[in-house]
C-alpha cells in the first residue's frame, strides 16, 4: 500500500532525503567515471555529470513530495506551530480550552445519559416488539391500571385466541416475600410469572435455566445474581440449591443475569405462577405483555387488546365496570416519565455549547486582533491567504482536540458521579457508560463547535489585517459590533437558561411545600407484614399489632404509634369503590383500616365528630371516618356525621357489604403523590377491618433517626416472625417522592451557572479589551479634566449597554 | 534533435517518461544511472533524459506499486537501490505500450493525411 509508506515516511519523517542524496551521489559517481575514462580532467567530468543531472534541489523537493503526503507534512507543520504559538499565550489557551471542555463534557455527559436511558437497546431479544398489554378502569374520569388479567388459565387462553398479532404472550406480578436467612427475615421484591415469561422476555440468564412450562406446577424459582451471591457466594454454585421464601420453599433453577431488570431493577426472584395458584388461589393481581410478531404494528395490537378487553373484562369484574385496554411498548414504560426531563437537560447543554462557542469566537477575535500586525507581515512574505487560514484553522483544532479530551475526561467523571449519586427515579442507569457512540458524539460536538467558533474570525481576518496594516492593532468597526453582539447574545441567553432553572426551582420549592395533610416532622414510620406464609385471620391481625404497638409506646422518646394501611404521600394498600345513589360510575377512595391513635401519629386535624376509639370494635356498630372533600361529595355541605352508607368489607379474605355509620371528618391527605390531588379517603377502624400489611407511623419527641434501631429491636421482641422493612423518617420519604424533580432542577441550576459564569467572563473579555485599546483616549480624557469617575462611568455604561442589549 | 523530458505534474510528457522507464526495466533490474545510461544507449543520445528528474518519476512509480526497489552494491562497488518491475508494474507497461501505439498511430495518420 503506497499511501500507507507515505504516511509512515510523513509521520517519522525518515530517511527519505538521505536515500536520495545516497542514489544521486551513486549516478553522479558512474558519470564521472565515464567522463574521466572518455579522457576528460576529473573537474571537467564532474562538472559535466552536474550538468546531466539538471537541477537537484528541485527533483529532492519532488522525490520528497512523491514519497510522502505533502498535505499532511504541512498540516503537521501547522499544528506543531499553532501548539508553539499557545503554549506563548497560556492564559487565553487556558480559557479557551477550559470553555470548550466544559461545554463538550457537559454535552457528553448528557448525551451518555440520554444514548443509554432512551436509545440503547433492552438487554432482551427484538426489545422493540416487546409490549405492554395494560388495562385501565375508567372511575369518574380517573383512568386506573387495573392488574388481574387471569384468574384462570382460560382467562389467558382467552387472551391468546384475541391477541393474534403477538407471538407469545405472558403475565406476570410484582410481589414481596420474605426471604428467611440465618440472621432472620428480610423483605424481598418478587415476581409472580407465567410459564411463558422467559421465552417471552428472552432475557439473559447467567447460570441454569429460566422457568418454563415443565416447572409450572413446581415450587421452583430464578433468582437475580445479586441474591444468589448474597446467598451462595457465587453463581454457579446456587443452581440447585434451596431458598426459602415466605415460609416456602423453593428449589433455584436458574440465576437471571443483572441485564435481566423486569418486571423492576429490584426484583430478585421470579416464581411460576402455576404453582403460586394452587397453594394460593387468590394471589396476584397480574399484569401482561407480549412480543410482537415480526411486521405487526402497534396499532393492530391495540385494536385487538380492545376488543379482547371488552369479551373478557365483564368476566372479572361485571358488565358496568367501564374496561378499556392500552398499549405501550416496554420503553416508554420504563422510560417515558424521564424522557422530557431528559431532552430539556440535553438543550440546557446545547445552550450551555452555545454560550461556549460564543465565547470562543469572542477570544479567538480579540487573539487574532492582537496578531494582526505579525498576520499582515507574513502575508506581505508571501504566505498565501489560504496558507494563513489553514493554520488559523490548525490553531482551532488543537484548541478543539484538547477541548475534546478535557471534555470526555469531565463527562467520564461526571457520570462516575452520577452513578454513585443514584438519582431516585432514573431508569436504566447501568446502560449509561461513556463508550464509543458517546465518544463519537463528542468529536462531532467538539469539531462543530470548533468549525463554527472558527468561520467567523476567518471570514473576518483579512478586513482586520487590511485595518491593522494602516491604522495600527485596533479592530475594525464591524468586528468589534460584532464581539458586542455575541457577547449581548451570550448573557441573554444564559439568562435564558437561568430563568429556566430558576421557575424549575421553583415549582421545586413549592412541591416540597406541598401540604400532604400530615405533619412529617418527627414521624418514623416502617412498613409491616404479617401475610408471609399465609395471611393471618383478623383476631390474630388485631392481636399481633396490638402487641408491637404496646411495646413501641413503651420506647423512651416516643409519643404515639399506631398503624393504617396507607401512608402518605405516596402509599396505599386498599381501594374501594364508592358509587353516590343514581351515578354511573364509581368513586375510587382510598381505604385505610387504621387504629385510633394513626390519626394523632400523623397529626391530621379532626373537622367534626370524633376519632376512632379502642371500643370500635366487632362487637360494636361498623363506623367509618371521611376526609372532607369525600363527605361532601356524598353527604353535601349538611354535617355528615351519623349518616348511613354501606361499603365493602373483607373478612378473613371473604368480601360482602356492610351499612356504616360516619363518626368523623378529618383534613383531607395525599396518598397518591406529591403532585396528585389529594386522595378521596375512608378510614375504617383497624379491628373492624384489619390489614395484613399495614404501615406503621410513630410520632416521636426525641430525632426519628435515633429511635430506628429501638424500634426495629421492639418489634423482633414483640412478634418474631413479623417482618419489618424501610423503617425511615417521613421527612425522608417525601424527600425521596420529590427526587426526580430536585435532580433535574439541580442539574439545570448548574449548567445555568456554568453558562453565566461563561457569558461573564466573555463580557469581561470585551470590556477589558476595549480598555485597553482605548487607554490613549482614555488618557487625554483625564488630562482634559475627566475624573477617575466620569471615565469609569463610561466604561460601566458601555458594559451595562451591553448586557441590556 | 535533442529533447530533454521532466518528471512535472500529469502531462503526456511525464506518461512517457513513465513507459521507458517501465520499458527499460522490464528487460533487467538496474539503478537510476543504469536507466539514464539505457535509454541515452539505445536511442543515440537523441532522447535525453534530466538525469535528476529520473528520482521523482522512480520514487512515485515506487510508491504507486509499480516497480520495487533494494540497496545493492554496484560493479563499480557503490551502494545503489535496484530498480525492479513488479507485476503490477509489467501490466501497467502492457497498458502504456498500446496507449501510445494507438497515439502513435493517429498521430502519424494526421500527418499523413492532414
């Protein structure tokens, strides 16, 4: 390959003027020789060969360009030279470097978070045609998920005849468990999944075999390979092994690679469905998806899930429950909620390049204004305007690549942080790495950034030159309207971005200010479960809460503990369905079975009549509770207590309907998110209507952190085999509901400064220069009698000028 | 008549150049004096290469693949680089000798009947 031995001859600049000395020496030497034995003197001969040989500096100067790559020696040239002119000017390198890098790194940041949240691919075959068959419960106008898509395998059946345009289709369910190990119990995320599940997903397994339709009817399980090293140490040796969950216990068939992230990031066993049915048929509220066939649209499976919907709905839950069936591919689930936080953030940083650019342009003019003079005296040696362009522009790429590796060494930084912050509620952060698409994109930020920042003072340099030449080293007037205009733009739109984080901060502020309803200071709370292993008839649910309750108010430190089966502001464990006399559709509330000192623990206000009491019990009349709005959807501005409405109610697992009496209004509470409307809620007494899982909430006079291990010890001592898991403070519990919303705020916040801080030094550039070029000017001024004032009062105008603009 | 050929940019004089060279190598490898000293031999001095261009035109037919090239040391015992033909160097020659038969031939044609 010629070309490669000109490139390697360019690069190592080698011996190739040697080699030709070496050969023309060798002729030259022969021709001599010839001549002397022709009988000429040796001068003679010598002077003769010379002759033959025509003109040897002109055929080394091609031979040389023959052997190597011409374009390249000079380009080579250039860069050696623009790296020897900026090494003489550390400070403007230091900046302009500093401003590329920032503004490259932050871009590669984003970008290597938005590449791989939105656009790597799943960890599963064909990811794209994997979908989510949802379907949602229209009540009142509220559009609710509902799960329970097969009560019996006919249910699925059914679903496979109507869902033609899927190869497979499968159902699954999140569920807890808890996982019994030497040191006691431990709550564990858990799915619940059909036989085809696996085939289905075609997700990686790490070692084994995935559950399939062999397994159905077994107690066997696949493990995540986080728990299997938890437990066994090590992957391989965990296949065959035992674990027992929830007092059962199952054999591990398969270890799921940790790519393997569904139906959640935090699932760590996945159990046959056939098998869970028959030891508990009243399990699992399933969900479904399937993967589509090769060539079938989305809107053909919709069409087909909606009708499927309508035949099988009525079937589960009666002919007015109001079904309606969605579809939404596997990404958008997981990804969706993020997805416009996400590309806001990537503007933000292409604003933030913006500004960076700006900024280079500004300096690479004032640099080029401060050379005019040595630009104008190489032109007038000879140096071709192209010549001198393109080693303007070699300047501009050394200033570029070193951006560029400045850059990806923030941005691999940056997402080393990232990774370890762990920002609640952004999906798929594994998939995010800096790797060669990421870097990819870099070098085409970095080489557009540079290509752009470079045009103009190009373009420009030729007129500053002609100026420079006649009228010493000041800019022409255009030029200088045109650093005041990239420097107007620059602040603006920094203030932009400002302007952004600062509305952003301030939906924020008022998130977190969100009244829920409670008080969340001082409160710890932890959630409870008593199902593991078989749910507990409601006597022994009364009697084991009671229990711990009465060992945790005897903790030091604390005031009140009671239990309800939802914690706001973010949790609920029961929904009933309320429908007010000649409506059509139903009201969703929430259902919360609570003991009478829950109210006081959270310091919800009483609004009329009164709370629970230990006398609320079987033995005396149904009551209920309603927060305000509710009572006066159905009971109007009349005062609602001692009216009459009968609700569901479960007993020992059996549902029915039971007239209640309303015995109090309390201050309505949020449930269902911080920026949801707060929650339609029923509250029912504990012994009335008891709850296997309910949250415990504890109001404490002393730091909630501090009762944490207390509590935790309490309750072991008090009920051994009641699980217990995220005991927090609720503080931190809201804290954790707003995290998307302060991550994405705080990230906008500083790329907003960042752009500020860029756009300052860039105005600081312009005004300085000015200074300076008009330090004669300014000189005269003072000796005619301006003051050190008037004159700064002018450089602050023309500044101020400027920033208004 | 004496006419002195110059390795310069592409032109039908430097095509020529190229064909002797390609045509004076393909009897025998020799070394740039040898070509020179071949071509002024064969056609009497008439057609005289500037020995000095000779380098460029072999250097770029070397680096174009057409001919190889490796130190050796003469009969005259100086060290000089062999000039070889390779074979995609011999397909070339076959490629400029029809070239230039066909110019020839019009050539000559205009002549005889312009």
């Amino acid at each position: 390959m010629g070309w490669m031995r000109r490139l390697r001859n360019t690069v190592f600049a080698s011996d190739i003027d040697e080699t030709f000395a070496h050969e023309t020496r060798a002729h030259l030497a022969e021709r001599v020789d010839l001549y002397v034995r022709r009988g000429m003197t040796h001068e003679e001969a010598e002077e003769k060969a010379r002759r033959r040989m025509g003109n040897l500096t002109l055929a080394r100067e091609q031979t040389r360009d023959a052997d190597t790559l011409p374009w390249l020696d000079d380009l080579g040239r250039d860069i050696r030279y623009a790296v020897r002119t900026l090494r003489r000017t550390p400070g403007f390198t230091a900046i302009a470097v500093l401003t590329l890098a920032l503004g490259i790194g932050a871009n590669t940041a984003m970008f290597s978070v938005v590449y791989g949240i939105l656009l790597r691919p799943f960890p599963y075959g064909a990811s794209d045609r994997l979908l989510l068959v949802q379907r949602e419960r229209d009540l009142n106008g509220a559009h609710r998920p509902v799960s329970a898509f097969f009560n019996s395998p006919a249910d699925l059946d059914g679903w496979r005849q109507g869902l033609k345009s899927f190869d497979s289709i499968a159902v699954y369910s999140a569920e807890v468990a808890a996982l019994s190990t030497s040191d006691g119990n431990d709550v564990i995320n858990t799915s619940i999944v059909s036989d085809t599940f696996f085939s289905t997903l075609a997700g990686r397994i790490a070692a084994g075999r995935p559950i399939g339709t062999v397994d159905d009817l077994t107690p066997s399980v696949v493990i995540s390979e986080r728990l299997a090293r938890r437990l066994f140490g090590n992957i391989q040796s965990a296949v065959g092994r035992y674990v027992t969950l929830s007092s059962r216990t199952y054999a591990v068939v398969g270890i799921s690679d940790s790519s393997l992230q569904f139906p959640s990031p935090k699932t760590d066993a996945w159990m046959p469905a056939g098998f869970m049915k028959t030891v508990s048929p009243t399990c699992c509220g399933f969900r479904m998806f399937g993967r589509l066939k090769p060539g079938a649209t989305i809107e053909q499976a919709t069409a087909e899930a909606v009708v499927a919907a309508n035949a099988l709905g009525p079937t589960v839950f009666g002919p007015r429950a109001n079904l309606r069936a969605t579809i939404v591919s596997l990404r958008d689930q997981v990804v969706g909620s993020v997805r416009p936080a996400l590309f806001m953030l990537f503007a933000a940083v292409g604003l933030l390049l913006l500004v960076a650019c700006a900024n280079l342009v500004n300096l690479l003019l004032a640099r080029q204004m401060a050379r005019a003079r040595e630009i104008a005296t190489r032109r007038a040696l000879g140096a071709s305007r192209a010549r001198l362009v393109m080693q303007f522009m070699a300047e501009v790429s050394v200033l570029a690549g070193a951006g560029v590796s400045v850059g990806v060494a923030i941005a691999i930084e940056s997402v080393r942080l990232l990774k370890r912050w762990q920002p609640p509620g952004l999906p798929r952060l594994d998939a995010v790495h800096v790797d060669i698409p990421v870097l990819l994109f870099s070098i085409a930020v970095g080489l557009l950034a540079a290509i752009g920042a470079a045009t103009i003072p190009a373009f420009r340099s030729g007129r500053d030159i002609s100026a420079a030449t006649f009228g010493g080293s000041r800019m022409t007037g255009a030029t200088r309207r045109i650093r005041h205009v990239i420097c107007a733009s620059e602040l603006a739109v920094s203030l932009v971005l400002l302007i952004g984080a600062s509305l952003l901060g301030r939906s924020l502020v008022r998130l977190m200010g969100t009244d829920i309803g409670v008080t969340t200071d001082h409160v710890v709370t932890a959630s409870l479960n008593m199902a593991f292993g078989g749910r507990p008839s409601d006597a022994q649910a009364v009697e084991r809460i009671g229990r711990v309750l009465q060992r945790i108010e005897a903790v030091p430190g604390v005031t009140t503990a009671g239990v309800g089966s939802a914690l706001p502001p973010n949790a609920s464990r029961l929904t009933l369905t309320l429908r007010r006399d000649g409506d059509s559709v139903d009201y969703l509330a929430a259902g919360v079975a609570a003991t009478p000192d829950y109210f006081h623990a959270l310091g919800m206000r009483l609004i009329s009549g009164r709370l629970f009491t230990v006398q609320d019990d079987l033995d005396h009349p149904p009551v209920m509770i309603m927060n305000l709005d509710t009572a006066r959807r159905f009971f109007g501005q009349d005062n609602p207590v001692g009216r009459t409405m009968s609700l569901p109610v479960s007993r020992n697992g059996k549902n029915g309907r039971e007239d209640m009496t309303l015995v109090g209004v309390v201050s309505n509470v949020k449930y269902s998110g911080l920026d949801a409307a707060a929650d339609d809620a029923v509250y029912r007494p504990f012994k009335q209507q008891t709850a296997p899982a309910p949250f415990l909430v504890v109001r404490t006079a002393v730091d909630p952190q501090m009762l944490i291990p207390a509590l935790r010890r309490e309750i072991n001592i008090a009920d051994r085999s009641m699980v217990v898991a995220d005991v927090r403070p609720l503080d931190a519990i809201v804290l954790d509901a707003a995290a998307q919303p302060r991550f994405r705020s705080a990230l906008l916040a500083v790329i907003a400064l960042l752009a500020l801080a860029m756009a300052v030094v860039g105005l600081y550039g312009v005004v300085a220069y000015s200074v300076a070029q008009r330090s004669q000017e300014i000189g005269v001024r003072m000796a005619l009698g301006a003051r050190e004032r008037d004159v700064l009062q002018m450089v602050l105008g023309e500044g101020a000028l400027m920033a208004c603009a | 008549m004496t006419k002195v050929l110059r390795a310069k940019k592409p032109d039908g004089l430097q095509g020529t150049l190229d064909l002797l060279v390609l045509k004076t190598l393909n009897r025998e490898p020799l070394h740039g004096y040898g070509i020179a000293a071949r071509i002024q031999s064969i056609t009497d001095d008439s057609l005289r290469v500037e020995e000095g261009s000779l380098y460029p035109a072999l250097h770029r037919m070397e680096q174009a693949g057409w001919i190889s090239a490796e130190w050796q040391v003469t009969a005259t015992n100086r060290k000089a680089r062999l000039y070889r033909l390779t074979r995609e160097g011999r397909k070339r020659l076959t490629e400029q000798e029809h070239k230039w038969g066909q110019l020839a031939a019009a050539v000559s044609k205009v002549l005889r009947f312009a």
